[in-house]
DNA sequence: GTACATCGTTAGTGGGACTAACGCAACGGA
DNA sequence: TCCGTTGCGTTAGTCCCACTAACGATGTAC
C-alpha cells in the first residue's frame, strides 16, 4: 500500500464493501501467507489436511473439490505434502487412475500446530472486535459466501 | 470454484475468517469486474475518477497515493482514461517532472454513470442482509481494514 | 465396442500487487 | 554553485493465484 501518511481516499471508496472486503482480505492474506510461512506451513496444505482429517483419505480430484483448489495445482501439494511426509500417496488398485491420498501422524501432528498457528493469526486479524463482534462477523460473512455459492 | 455439488468443505475451513474473507472477496471482486466490464468500466479507472472528482486535479504520484494503485500502474490506467476523454493530462509547467490530471465533463457524467453502476452491484453483494446489516458489516470492515492499516 | 467421463499431470493465461531501475527535474544544504 | 537527495513518470519484470486447455491412461454406460 501506498496510501498512508495524509489520507486522501476518497470517500467513494473507502465506503464500497467491495473494496473494503479487497483492502482487508489483502492484508488478512499477507498475515496468513506470512504467519504460515515462518513455520514452513502453506494455506493449501492446511486445506488438504483439514480435509483428509475430517473426510478421511481421498484421492487428488475429490481432495481438489473438498478444499476449493484446483486439481492443476492440487499435483505440487501433494507433491510438498508427500516429501514432508504428512501424507502417503499411493496407486488405487480398484481404480489404476487414481492415487490415494492418506494422512500420516506426522500429518495429524503438523495438522494441530497449523491449527495452533492460525487460531493466533486470526486472534491477530480480529483483534478490534469482541467476541460477539466476532461471531457476528463469521456470521455475515458466511450468510453471504453462501448466498453467492448457491448462485454460482 | 469446484467445490459444488456434495459440499464436503471441513468445518476446520468453512470456520476460518481469512478463508471466509478470501472466498468471499473472490466473488465478490468477479461480481464487480464482470458488472463494470459490461459498461467498458474498470475498478482503477472508477478510483482514479473519484480521487479526482473528491480531491481536485493531480499529479499521477498524487493519484496514486490517493487511491492505492501503484505508480508503475498508474501509467496505464491514465492512458486509459485519457483515451477515452474523461481525463485531460498536462505537462505541470510549475513542475515539469509532473503530469496535471483533471478530470472532463465526460469524466465526471462517467463517474456517476459507475456510482450507479456500482450501486446496483453492491446491492446484488449484500443481497442477503437487511439495511441495519449492512452498516454494521461495512462498520466492522472498517473497523478492522482500519486497525491493520495504522499497524502497517 | 464405441462413446463418453474421470483422473493425474503439464503447460500456460490473465490479473493484480509489488519491485527495480531508468532519466529527468526539483529541493536543500554546504 | 555544485552535490546529494528526493520525487516524478515510465518501462520492465517478478510473484502469486485462480483458472483453462489439452494430454494419455483408465474406467463406465449403452
């Protein structure tokens, strides 16, 4: 950002959700990537293991649409997850085009500590809001993240 | 998105505020540009306008500084502009490093052209929320974009 | 058997934030 | 008056991320 010092924002802008909703989601990001990054971690790899935590093992096109991530780029996390060995990759034999993904104790372990890390980086990230303001403020985002998945 | 159909998203993701701010911005910021791009608008030019229409002509730095958009950027987006009338750019004789953007007649009809435009998209973001929910989400944006925008 | 769908993978697109470095002009001291 | 610093506009390029296209191999349905 460049706009600090004499704030001139017009007021156009400062009051559209829109921006208010990009301004704040970069930032939310660049604590998250960051908060993540100083232990090794990566959101995508928090995501798949969320996922093969609650769902149990999958293969890599149903971890793709667990997770929101796409099945292009689900090949290098899996591929990262693997070398760490939170995960085991290995060929279905019922169905020779799909591999299996399961997570290890080493996952299950790295799983609780990114999980550690962000409640941290989210006590950060709301940290001007209590704890009803916090509730409200999941609540309307998610009311509105499912109106428009519906209508996708 | 890829995630339609039997939504197995982990409670672990549907719960995060960073992922609920990202997902949601992400349409959020397709919703926008797909509106504006349908009346050959784009979000920089709508800032740009705006700055101006708010704060009196400018040098581009000036501009730049006013909306958030980089300099290197701003090259493009007054070029755009220019080409389109809605703004004049002249070398400051006061300065001759700088250039003087003003915004046109055009420019300015242009604006509240958009602000309509704009009006109409936000109501389709927020479609879900009552009027007293809306000030009160865009009160907690701005609260916290406010909070880690001083912290930078 | 033949058409079609799905899987994993590779490569690449497009947009947006951001950096580096440039030549030029202005400002602020010694 | 020269000099270092700062600000300007511009070009080029980086990185990240969502997303598409196309591939060969495999499975499924008719």
């Amino acid at each position: 950002m460049s706009d600090d010092g004499a704030r001139k924002t017009p007021d156009r802008l400062r009051r559209r959700a829109s921006r208010l909703l990009s301004q704040l989601t970069m930032r939310s990001d660049r604590l998250i990537n960051e908060g993540l990054a100083r232990a090794d971690g990566r959101k995508w790899h928090y995501a798949v293991l969320a996922s093969l935590q609650e769902y149990g093992p999958g293969s890599q096109a149903e971890l793709s649409r667990r997770s929101g991530i796409y099945r292009s780029d689900m090949v290098g996390v899996v591929k990262e997850l693997a070398e760490r060995d939170l995960v085991e990759r290995v060929p279905d034999p019922d169905d020779r085009r799909r591999n299996v993904i399961t997570i290890s104790v080493r996952g299950r372990r790295r799983l609780r500590h990114l999980d550690r890390i962000l409640d941290d980086l989210h006590d950060e990230l709301l940290a001007p809001l209590s704890t009803a303001e916090r509730d409200q403020f999941l609540q309307l985002l998610t009311r509105l993240l499912d109106h428009h998945t519906r209508a996708s």
